[in-house]
C-alpha cells in the first residue's frame, strides 16, 4: 500500500521514497561496479595489470570521489527540506492533487480521532456523529484530522491516505490530507500500546459524496447517543471490538477526552493550565490534588497509578513500585531488604566506652552515630534520604 497509494499525500511521499533511492543508487551502483571491476582486473593471475607501487595520488580520482557524493548529498538535501515543508502534516492542503486546486466547492471535512485501549473512535463534529472501528471520508474533499489517545502513545496510520501520526493523551496532533480513488483501506496501531495491539485495525472507507452522505444517514440511523457515561464504558479495554455507531454525541465530549476529563470530579488539563498561567491556586488548591490524577481506569492487572492504584491514595491499592515505609503503609513483604534494619531494632550495638556504629543508639559516654534516632527507632523518612 505504502507504494501504490490513493491519496494525494501518500502518493508525495511514494514519490519521495522513489527519489531518494534513485538518488543513493547512483553512488552505490557504480560503487559496486567499480570494487568488482578492479577485483577483476587486478587480480593475481592477470600479468596485463600494471602494477605501480609508488603510486599514491591522482587528482581526477579525488575529484571524483568527492565531487558525486557532495552533489548526491546536495540533491538530498534539497529534496528533503522542500518535502518536509510540503507535506508537513499541519499544513492544511492547498491542492487535492497534482492539477486541481482546493476551492469553495471542495470544503475540509473534520475527524476527530481518539486512541483507546484497544480501538479506535472517530467523531465527526460536523455532523454530530461518532463511530469505532470505521472512518469514512468523501473522495477529493480535504481531511483535517485532530488526533489524541484516551490512554497510551499509539500511532494512527493509513498507509494509502498519508503517514503515520503520533496519538498521545492530553495532546493533539493533526494530519491534512485527502484520498483520491473510492476503496476500503486498511487503518492500524503502527505503535505497540499493549496486549490488544494486534488487533487495533480499522476500515476506511472513500466514497463518492452521494456514497458518502448515505453512511452518514446511516451512522444516525443505525447508532445509539454517546454521552460520557457511555464513553467511560466503551473506553474500558477490550480487544477485536467491533463497528458501533453513535447517531449523537454529548457536547464538548471529545475536548473532556483531550483535556483528561471525561470522568467524573476530574480537572480538565486546560483548566489547570490556566491556573498555572495565573502563577497557581496557593495552598487553598490543595483538594485539587486528587482532580489531577488522570490514569485511574489504567490500572491494567492492578499496576496503575490513579484513584484505585497510586501510592497514598485512601482505599486503594498502591503501585507495585510503592515500597514501605515511602507510602506510609505496612510493607506487603515480610523480608527486610539488604542494609534496612527492621523497625523498632537498633541498627548496631553500643560501646559503652567509645563510639557507637552506624545507625546505633545514643550511647552514655560516646558520639552518637550516624543516621540514629533518639529513641532508638529508625526513621522512615531517613531510609529514603538520599546524599
């Protein structure tokens, strides 16, 4: 697919790919040609072969050997600084291809894209409706895609319509681009993200603008609303999902995705930025500690990190990387680990006439050592201080 493209950004970059390695192969063929001529030339068993031993500089070759790598590394060089400005994926489309124009008839059309662990949702804000597992655009209409991920890094990647594009959460990236021949395409996860990894693929479909006005009426009449309750349920990981549709999407739902704040009681991102930008809420913004945790429906096999899963939350369970006594709870453990003495122990015996040890108690006629406490008790925050 990457080289027998559809879309007008994808079949640039195929393009690139061509001339890029006709580029390099003009160096490295006859590079090869050349080692095998002269192996064959100069070989022992030729007595035609001069051989000139005190030969040691020739100004024609060093001219050569230099002068068609500079000018190949010259034509890279400018191939790859007009490209990257041509098909940056932020720079909206000014052309549907090589000869036509984008004009007032041809208006972009906007697809909102979420990762989720392990699918995809596509809204379409424009006409209120939502979708998983299935994109659809009309042939030679601009696609302005705004792309974020509900959980994990991943990739939304289209090979026929144009290349690859990071999805991360609390972020949005974008990608411009437009598929010129109706068709079914394969859409994947080019970005390991899990378990269900394998089977995060999805349809696109380009269809005529008649073809594609009727999936839409078909979108509203087959699917069901989508407001946070029923995103937050379909947002749970599950692998193989199949296509849903969703006739109505709950307003706003998709900047909650972006912003982190699609649970209930939880801060958008945007809004703690703006505090920040104010210079912070003070002291009083203290309860907004637990608003600020965004990865509590994480916690895949227990191991996450948000209300049900980060060290020192009330009633949860902590992260396996939390140790005792760093969380403030009982250790989980009943071996004490190499150089921690155990609570309530003294850490060394004293000398009644000298120096007490490391880690000691204080002693009635010695210097007390280092890391002890007054009452013989190690204390937790000191196991954790570091030089």
């Amino acid at each position: 697919m990457v080289m027998n493209p559809s879309g007008f950004i994808a079949n640039q970059q195929a393009n690139l790919i061509l001339i890029s390695t006709g580029l390099m192969l003009l160096i490295i063929v006859p590079v090869i040609i050349a080692t095998l001529l002269f192996a064959w030339r100069y070989r022992a068993s030729n007595p035609d072969a001069k051989y000139d031993g005190d030969w040691h500089h020739s100004t024609r070759l060093e001219v050569l050997i230099w002068t068609a790598p500079l000018m190949i590394i010259i034509a890279l060089g400018a191939v790859t600084w007009i490209s990257t400005h041509l098909l940056d994926p932020y720079r909206p489309l000014d052309r549907i291809d090589a000869v036509r124009p984008v004009t007032a008839e041809t208006p972009p059309i906007t697809v909102e894209v979420v990762a989720l662990d392990w699918k995809w949702m596509f809204f379409y804000p424009e006409y209120g409706i939502a979708t998983i597992n299935e994109l659809a655009a009309p042939v030679d209409r601009p696609i302005n895609f705004k792309i974020t991920s509900s959980a994990i890094m991943n990739t939304f990647y289209v090979p026929a319509l144009a290349g690859m594009i990071y999805a991360m959460p609390g972020m949005e990236t974008k990608l411009h681009a437009v598929i010129n021949k109706p068709g079914v395409y394969e859409g994947m996860s080019a970005n390991y993200s899990g378990a269900g990894f394998s089977n995060m693929h999805f349809k696109f479909h380009g269809l005529a603008q008649g073809d594609f006005d009727a999936w839409v009426q078909k979108v509203r009449t087959e699917g069901q609303p989508l407001d946070r309750a029923r995103y937050l349920e379909v947002e749970k990981p599950s692998e193989a999902e199949p296509v849903h549709y969703y006739s109505s999407v709950e307003d706003g739902l998709y900047q909650a995705v972006l912003n982190m704040c699609t649970a209930p009681g939880k801060m958008c991102m945007d809004e703690m930025m703006h505090i920040d930008m104010q210079g912070g809420a003070g002291i009083e913004s203290a309860e907004n500690r637990d608003r600020l945790i965004y990865d509590g429906h994480r916690n895949h096999d227990g191991a996450g990190h948000g209300p049900e899963g980060y060290a020192g939350a009330s009633g949860g369970s902590e992260a396996q990387g939390a140790t005792f006594p760093a969380s403030g709870r009982e250790s989980r453990s009943q071996e004490t680990p190499d150089g921690v003495a155990p609570m309530g122990s003294s850490g060394g015996q004293s000398d009644s006439s000298g120096h007490e040890g490391h880690g000691g108690m204080n002693s009635m006629s010695g210097h007390e050592g280092h890391g002890a406490s007054s009452g013989g008790e190690i204390a937790p925050n000191q196991l954790n201080q570091t030089n």
